[in-house]
C-alpha cells in the first residue's frame, strides 16, 4: 500500500509530507514522551501534547488538524473505570437474551408463517445494549425523570427477548412477533414502533436516518423544556443506536452541526460498527470508523473508539515498534470482515503474519486464543468505560463508534457474512451449536423434537440471573423501552375570547389566510394558561408568513442567547434570540423542523409535558420533501398543527415551478394520522384549530393521536366577519353552505375549496347575471376527511353486512340539492376527485394538473382553466348536456370569454407575501 494510501486511513497527515532532517533527535523527543506516559500516566502526556499544540498556534507553527487517531480504542487502558457490575452474570442472562431474540425469529418462519425477521444486527450488538441497561439506561420512575433511548430498529428482538426475561412479555406475545392481528391480544410489531405497541416503543427507527435526526432534536427539546422553566431535564441522556452503514443516510449526519452549536452533552449517539451494510461491507476498501471518525470530529462532536477488547491490550503493550497499530491503520474494512469469518489460523498468517514483529508477538498463542481476540463492542469493560466517558463529558455531544461482528455467536454461517442480514432460520445443527456456545440447558431432544419450535428459556425468578437483573432496573428506574400513554397533566384550553379575531373578518382591508391564522396564533399564545405550551416551528421564512412580529415578544430559541448586536435593533420588529425563547428557527431545514416537531409533539408522552408544536412551512416543501418524517411522526403518535404556507398552485406563481403545491392535499392523505384542511376563511381557521386542540389535548377524543394539516395562503382577500348560525359542524366535517343562490333559473352546485371559493362566488354572480343559471356556493374544507367518512361509510358495511348503509356526510349535504355538482380548488384534479363516488348526481372537477410557472395568478389561473370563466363554462356545459340551457350556450360562453387565451384571466390579485 502506498504510503498515500496508508496515511488516507488515518486522515491526519501530521509527519507524511515532511521530510525528517534529523532522525536521532527527533527519536530523542519520542522516547522522552514515551518515558513521560510510562512514568505519569496518559493523563499528564494529553495535557503536555495540548500544551505544545497551543504553543505552536501561538508561534504560528503549522499544525494540521488531527481529524482521526490510530484505529486503536480512544480511553487508555490506565484511564478504564473499575466494572462495577458482576459481568459473569450479567453475560449468563445476556445469553438467554441472545438465544430467546433467534429462536423468536426462528419460530416466525415457520412454514406455515414465514413474516421474517431479523437475527444477526442484535447478536453483534448485544453487549452494546446490556451495559447501558444494567448501567445507564435510566426508566421514568428515576428521579431524574428517565432517558430516551433510540432502539437500532432490526435489533427489535432483542428489547423483546429482555422484556421476555423480565416477565413483561409471555411465550404467546413472542409467537406473536410480526402477526398482529392474527394474533392480536399477543402481538408484536416488527420493528420499534410505538402505535402498534403504544405501551412499549417510545420512538420510531427502522426508516433509517430518522432516528439520528429525531434523537438530536429530542436532546435539543429536553434542553428548551429546561430553559423555559417548563420541565427540569437536567439529569435526562438521549441514546441513539445506529449503523454504520446507517450513517450514509443524508439525515444521519445532516443535523450534526446543530448538536455541537449547542453544545448538547445530554445526547450520546452509539454506532453499532459492525463494518457490515444490509448486503456487504459498508466501506470494502476503507475504514468508515475511520471516516465517521473525521465526520463527528470535524462536526465539533466528542469522539470515543471502542475497536478492541481487553485481550489485545497486552499485545499492544508490548508493540514497541508500532508494527501492529500500522496494519490495524492499513486494513482495510473488507479484510476485518474476511478475518471473522475464516478462523484464528488464517488471521495468524493474514493479519499478524504481514510483518516478522507482528508474528513474533501472538507466537505463544494457540489458534483458539487468536480466534478470541475480540473486538471491543463485545468487551463490557471497554463499552462501560466508554458510556461512563459519554455521559460524564461536558460542553460537546458525543459519539461512541463501537467496533463489532454481525451475527456475533451465530456460527460460522452467520458471522460477518455478506448475506447475514437476510438469514433467519437456523439449521438443527446451527440450534445445537449456538446453544452450546451460550451454554443453554436445551437438551438435544428439546431441540429436535420440531425444528420449528425450538423452546425459550427463562430462569426462575428465585434465581441469581433474575434478581440481579431485576435489581439493576430497578435501581434505575424500571423497564425501558416504555412509554407514556397519556399526559397527566391537564392542560386548560383557551376560551371563547382567544378565537374572537378569526371571527371578526378583515373589515375594509384584505387579508390572506396565512395572516388570518398568523394573527389567531399570536392571541392563543396570550393565553395566560394555555399559551406557553404551544411551540411555533419555522424555518427560514417567519418574514414571508408574517411572523415576524413574534421576534420581540416570544422571541427566539437560542440556549446561548443573543451575543451581538443586532443590525435590526432599532426596530419594532428586530430580530431577538434568547435561551427562553419560544419560537424554534431550525434555518433553511425543513426536516430538521420536523424533527422538532415530533420532539414537541410527542413530549406529552416523553416528559408528561404537553407541548403544541405549530410548525408553519411553504407547503410545497411540506409532505414531498419530509414526508417519510411525517409518517414517523404518525407513528410516534405526535400531536400538532402542521401549515402549509403559501399554498395552491397558482398564489405564488411569481417563484414558479418548484414553489407550486398542487398536489400537498394528496400526499397528506397517504398519511393515516394527518387530518387535513384546506379553509377558505379565518373564522373556519379558528373553528378547525378550536376543534382540533380539543381532540388532541381535550383528552376527551378516543383518538387524540393525529396532527391537523392546514393549508392557508399568501393572496390577499376580503375576510368576510363569520355569519350567524355558521354550520360549525360542517366546517369541522369538510363542507358547508357558504352561500345559497337567491335568483330562479337552472341550478347548479357550485364546490371550492381555499383560495378557489372566491372564485366560485364571482362565478356565482357571472351565472345569475350573464346567463340566469342559480348555484349554490359551498366552502370544502376538507376534501380528504369528506373522502375518509366515505370510504368509512363503506367500510362498515363490509364489516357486517346486516348493518344498514351509513350515508357519507358529503352525501347527505348534497342530495337534496338540485343541479350538476362543479368542483374547482388551487390543486390537481385528484384532490376534488376523492370525493367522487359519495357526490349524488352528476359530478365534474376541475384542477390545476401539470408542472407550475412563473406568471401572474390570474393567468395561470386561466392556463389551468380553474378560475370563475372556467367554472362558469363548465356549469354552462353540464346544463347543456342535461338539456336545460340551449346548446350552444357554452360555445357563447367560451368564446365570450377567450378561455384559452391565458391574459384575458380575471381571478386573483397582485401581491400578498404573507
């Protein structure tokens, strides 16, 4: 290997480049650093070596920035910590845990079953996780209050295999994995998820890189319930268990800047390094330790290694040359992995056979002893010392990178094996070899009485494994992973007066319905009671919105507060952070204020805080680009108003194409947890934000577990004061009458929805003046609940046919009504479309399809042919095909009005940022 090559492994270029002009001297150096560490230890040689590098910064002697050390384990042998636990018995009950998480997956692929599973990501990191549960991971019944912690999501059969132990689940519940409504009532869901299993998993991390991205913004939310005085968090650690290969995920590294910057030493990250992606190595021909190691440093994170078990430490003592720490620095990942799937042989001759040194130094060692030379995620006392490092670090998070075997234990067909991932079933030979290796008292007969049906083992609960076991949970705080159902806090709901300015209208002025909410939101934070739980989420867009006005007041969340002077200062406006800011400013990362919202969102559960995370957004880089976010959050059981900005296709047609939402609705609806609305009005705004925190934190509603999507925006309009007798009800439901036609003639429906039922009022008035047709005017505010009560409807008489048929809501409001039904939004036609099969009668939409531009509103609003014209031509068109107009009514019609010609388009005005 080059020595490019060699030093590219390493990454810290120090001496490479640089020719030694005096080799005797600077052996002299060596040696006296080295009789330094021998003599006072490495303590006192990391100080004297920080000393001379500050030095050399003062002197401006060129130093290059060490962004990755020796691939050797980062906490000196003299600086381990005593175990303080009794690791023989603790390893006795780890091995009912490894052996109870196979034989659950083995069980499931049963022929008669076969749902899957995962074996070997749990075998490797086994010891990853049962020091922190017999040491560190604290329950909520700790008086600290307990800590999160991010379960590698394939390691899921192992939490279930402790749970078993503990008595929490039975042999019914671990024959239920991955079956949960065949065997509901004793069902586990494959993976951590928390609403399938709502008493167990806190949070959601198969879809990998979420977790990384949500763990850092949960560390950050335990940070903002402290300083606003919400919630002492003070003594609570975040834990996220990840993958190496994981960490290619844009999202796993994406938020690292934002744990350092504020400085976040509540939040430990362990990588499971077993070198191994799903398919094959993560990195063949580099190091990713290595890598990650340069990433989190270079990110401002506190970096710990853990690469080698305790039985290399003599070997390493005694490379007195550094013959060994060079080919551990030059071997490539690809070779590590080979080396544990051969055996100890071949590892003498590949890896300690490269130099005569190196061999010399396992010459008195047999092949077994070289075979069991482990890596360090599988030594207790090198994984204690480095999470007693982590949590007792200051000022930086930190990032344990744990050197492990995929499938450790498992037999030579699974260790470090390419296709480990994807094994699931063991041979009668693999069973009776991996009992033997965990010493579990299964007889031969037990085993072969039905290769599917391998048994558990539990111990009694009189015995030494289960008592000690027992005793450590206890002592630090119960059973984790559990979670929190319902807050026991109850929270006081604004009243009557809080909603009072999104009935009042807009008077004279014209207003968009981002500002109608924008001025909603500002009184519920006025709420004496109420109105510090609530957790306004923006990116960099609180300008465009309006919401700007909350700077001065609310201000913004900063834990190091506002140390400059702001070039603003002088306004009435000006830009102010403080650590008691409400308002969270992720910057230009929509899906780091995602994470922020389900931190909030879920923080009834986690902290028994209810918190109301308002996160407001362009809504075009809502769902499409967060949206496998949002299903996290769904599945986390978040709580919260999600607004989409700006909405529609055509409101902000002067930034074009990629800022066009057309089509956020549809993606919404994929979501089971997003109940979305698209209101015209701010006194529908009020009454859908009024009704939806009753059902989330009313703690009344048989689901409160769903986040309300709003879609509002930037087109200034007049905001009609809310009418007498509103149908308060049909806001709620998806649509009411907004305005009954008052001329005879022909009738028609008239449905819009948003920014489009302005338009439907002026193609009101051109039917009855122009053309004597009479339509009625109905504001939907939601096309996908209108959609979701009908596919109910339909639903419930599936369940039990003797059930009589249940009429969908939009149904029974349009039954009665006579005429064609036209349909016309600032969307795809696909969002009216939902509600086809439950519209009596004859049903027509139109919709804005195809790629947005750049243009005025009123002309893409002609190009898309949705705005009143078009809606008036199409009303013509269906009376004319029902022969109640003359037929050549709508060919007047279109001509009349250049329907083609997009700059004879009338609907919609100029301006309107917010």
């Amino acid at each position: 290997m080059a020595v490019e090559e060699h030093i590219s492994q390493i990454r810290s270029g120090l001496t490479y480049q640089l020719s030694d002009q005096d080799p005797e001297e600077t052996q002299e150096w060596m040696d006296s650093f080295d009789s330094l560490v021998e003599s006072q230890g490495t303590e006192r040689a990391q100080f004297i070596i920080r000393s001379l590098l500050q030095r050399a910064g003062a002197k401006s002697v060129g130093v290059p920035h060490v962004t990755t050390t020796d691939y050797v384990n980062t906490i000196p042998v003299d600086q381990e910590p005593d175990f303080p636990g009794d690791e023989a018995i603790e390893r006795r009950y780890r091995a009912f845990m490894r052996w109870n998480a196979a034989i659950m997956v083995h069980r499931a692929q049963n022929p008669a079953i076969g749902v899957g599973g995962h074996i070997s990501t749990y075998a490797g990191a086994a010891t990853l996780y049962e020091v922190g549960f017999n040491h560190f991971f604290r329950g909520k019944n700790h008086p600290g209050g307990g800590d999160q912690v991010f379960f590698q999501g394939h390691a899921s059969p192992g939490m279930y295999a402790r749970a078993f132990l503990e008595g929490r689940l039975s042999e019914e519940d671990m024959d239920g994995f991955r079956q949960e409504h065949s065997k509901e009532g004793h069902a586990l869901p494959s993976y951590p998820h928390p609403r399938s299993l709502p008493d167990f998993w806190e949070f959601p991390t198969v879809s990998m890189g979420i977790g990384p991205a949500n763990a850092i913004y949960q560390a950050q939310l335990n940070r903002y319930l402290q300083n606003r005085g919400i919630k002492d968090t003070s003594d609570q650690q975040v834990w996220a268990f990840l993958g190496d290969g994981e960490m290619d995920e844009p999202e796993s590294r994406g938020f690292l800047q934002l744990a350092a910057n504020e400085k976040l030493d509540n939040l430990n990250f362990v990588i499971n390094c077993n070198l191994q992606r799903l398919d094959g190595p993560v990195r063949g021909n580099g190091k990713i330790m290595q890598e990650l190691e340069a990433f989190f440093r270079g990110a401002g994170w506190n970096v710990i290694k853990v690469t080698w078990g305790r039985e290399w430490d003599a070997l390493l003592e005694a490379d007195k040359t550094n013959a060994l720490v060079d080919i551990m620095n030059q071997t490539p990942d690809g070779d590590y992995q080979t080396y544990k799937a051969e055996s100890g042989a071949f590892v003498r001759e590949h890896f300690f056979g490269q130099r005569p040194e190196t061999k010399e130094l396992v010459a008195d060692m047999t092949d077994d002893e070289i075979w069991n030379l482990k890596r360090g995620g599988h030594d207790y006392h090198k994984v204690y010392a480095a999470y007693k490092a982590a949590v007792e670090f200051k000022g930086k998070p930190t990032v344990i990178l744990a050197k492990t075997v995929k499938g450790y234990g498992l037999g030579s067909h699974f260790e470090a094996r390419n296709a480990t991932h994807q094994m699931k079933k063991l041979t009668m030979e693999d069973l009776k070899q991996f009992r033997d290796h965990l010493r579990i008292p299964i007889t031969d007969e037990q085993l072969e009485a039905d290769l599917y049906s391998p048994p558990y083992y539990r111990p009694a609960e009189d015995s030494a494994e289960y008592k000690y076991m027992m005793e450590r949970r206890a002592a630090l705080g119960g059973s984790v992973p559990t979670r929190r159902k319902e807050t026991s806090v109850k929270l006081p709901l604004p009243g009557d007066k809080a909603y009072a300015i999104a009935k009042r209208g807009s008077g004279k002025q014209q207003a968009a319905t981002t500002m109608a909410f924008v001025r909603l939101l500002k009184d519920l934070m006025r709420d004496k009671e109420f109105g510090h739980r609530i957790v306004p989420i923006v990116p960099d867009e609180s300008r465009t919105f309006g919401m700007d006005s909350f700077f001065p007041t609310a201000k913004i969340y900063n834990p190091g507060g506002q140390n400059y002077l702001s070039v603003d200062r002088d306004l009435v406006l000006a830009y102010k952070e403080s650590p008691q800011g409400q308002l969270i400013h992720p910057g230009i990362n929509e899906a780091g204020a995602v994470a922020a919202f389900t931190a909030a969102g879920t923080s009834y559960s986690t902290h028994d805080e209810p918190l109301i995370p308002i996160y407001v957004f362009y809504s075009m880089f809502g769902f499409q680009r967060t949206g496998d976010q949002f299903w996290a959050a769904g599945d986390q059981m978040a709580r919260g108003f999600i607004i989409g900005a700006t909405a529609g296709r055509t409101t902000l047609t002067g930034e074009g194409l990629q800022h066009a939402d057309g089509h956020s609705p549809i993606l919404a609806s994929t979501n089971p947890a997003v109940i979305t609305y698209d209101p015209a009005y701010g006194y529908e705004i009020g009454h859908i934000m009024r009704s939806g925190l009753d059902r989330m934190y009313g703690g009344t509603h048989q689901d409160p577990n769903v986040m309300y999507y709003l879609t509002v925006y930037n087109e200034p309009i007049s905001q009609p004061a809310e009418p007498e007798n509103v149908d308060v009800e049909g806001i709620i439901k998806g649509i009411h009458l907004l305005k009954e036609a008052t001329t005879d003639g022909p009738r028609a429906q008239l449905l819009a929805s948003g920014v489009a039922v302005p338009w439907a009022l002026e193609a009101q008035e051109i039917l009855a003046e122009e053309w004597g047709v009479s339509a009625d005017v109905w504001s939907v505010t939601s096309w996908n609940e209108l959609a979701r009560d009908g596919m109910n409807a339909d639903d419930e008489v599936l369940i039990d046919p003797s059930k009589a048929r249940r009429t969908p809501y939009v149904t029974s409001k349009l039954e009665s009504t006579p005429g064609p039904v036209i349909a016309t939004t600032d969307y795809m036609r696909a969002v009216p479309e939902q509600i086809r099969p439950y519209v009596p009668g004859e049903f027509h939409t139109l919709g804005a399809d195809g790629f947005g531009f750049s243009d005025t509103r009123a002309a893409a609003r002609r190009f898309f042919k949705i705005d009143a014209h078009s809606l008036v031509v199409q009303t013509l068109q269906s009376l004319v095909e029902r022969g109640e107009i003359p037929a050549d009514t709508a060919v007047k019609a279109h001509a009349k009005y250049d329907l083609n010609n997009p700059n004879a388009g009338k609907s919609g005005n100029a301006g309107g940022d917010a």
